[in-house]
C-alpha cells in the first residue's frame, strides 16, 4: 500500500510545492532583495555627492552667524573657535528666535535665507528681523562673514567623513553578504 502512495505523491512535497519550485521562488526572492539593497545603496550614495555639493553651495555664500531649524528658529549651534561668537549671538539674538527678513526679504524657508545672501558678498551688512520667543521682535544690522575654518571642519568636514565611512561599511557589508540568504 505504501509503494503505491508513494508512486502517486511527488517525494519531496512541501505545502504543495516540489522542492524545485521552492528552490526557484526562493532564488528568485533573493534575487529581488539583492535588488532592492543595491537600488537602496545607489541612491544612498547619490544622496552623498548631493549632500556635498549642496554644502560646498552653502559653504560659499556668506554667513549671517547662525544655524536655523526648518522653522527658521535659532538653534543652540555656536562656534568652536575659543572666545568668539557668531554675529547673530553677538548682536543678543538668542536660541528659539525665528527669523522674520533679511535685509528687506521675507525669509520663511532655508532657500529664501540662501537666495538673499548668495546675492550678497562677505562684509557687507545686512539687516535682520526675529520673532522673539515672547512674541516680541528683535532687530539689528549684521556684518556677513566667512564661515570659519574650524568650523568648516567641525560642522562639515567631520560629518561627512563619517557618513562616508557609514557609507563604505554598509557597501563593504553588502559586498560579503551579498550571496548569503
């Protein structure tokens, strides 16, 4: 009785499936997931080479001296250069103070700050409005400047050498892993 069972039943059944076919959905799953992961880490790296070309953009326009949020509010980022402060600070803008217009321009994006000063040139001055955080506001002129060297390191160089070192781990992962299920 078994014999003819076992004539009539494939021998290596699973939930339906021979194992040939099970093998070919599982290749052709990992197939897919290798392509995924490799789409992921093309666009990973492309978001790398933008991120540095928008921060050399960034880096050769002047700066007003001061790091905003995506409200347009003063953060808590100041200089690493000992005993100095950034003309925001230096002129009493304090953290949380949203910026209204800069010489004359409505600023409600980081695009519209950027567009303002990269008409302008290093040493010139230029007129700046915050919302205080008591709903007052806070007025002064500021003199643009570069955007110091110890800073350049602190707040970019160093950054992006490790996002590119994250950036290289994960391909290097990958390249090991790659054939693994």
């Amino acid at each position: 009785m078994w014999s003819k069972i076992l004539k009539t039943v494939p021998i290596l059944e699973v939930f339906g499936q021979t194992m040939l076919e099970t093998d070919r959905l599982n290749s052709t799953i990992e197939r897919i997931t290798q392509s995924v992961v490799i789409v992921y880490q093309v666009l990973a790296i492309l978001v790398f080479i933008a991120s540095l070309l928008f921060a050399y953009d960034w880096l050769r326009s002047p700066f007003i001296g001061g790091f905003f949020e995506q409200t347009m509010a003063l953060n808590d980022a100041v200089t690493r250069e000992a005993g100095k402060q950034w003309a925001l600070h230096e002129k009493g803008f304090q953290v949380g103070d949203q910026l209204i217009s800069v010489a004359g321009t409505p600023i409600s994006s980081a695009k519209d700050l950027h567009d303002v000063l990269a008409s302008k040139q290093v040493g010139d001055s230029v007129h700046v409005v915050a919302r205080t955080l008591d709903a007052g506001t806070r007025e002064a002129d500021v003199t643009l400047r570069s955007l110091s060297p110890t800073d350049q390191i602190s707040f970019f160089a160093i950054p992006a050498f490790l996002s590119l070192v994250f950036l290289l781990i994960g391909l290097w992962i990958f390249g090991l892993r790659r054939s693994e299920p």
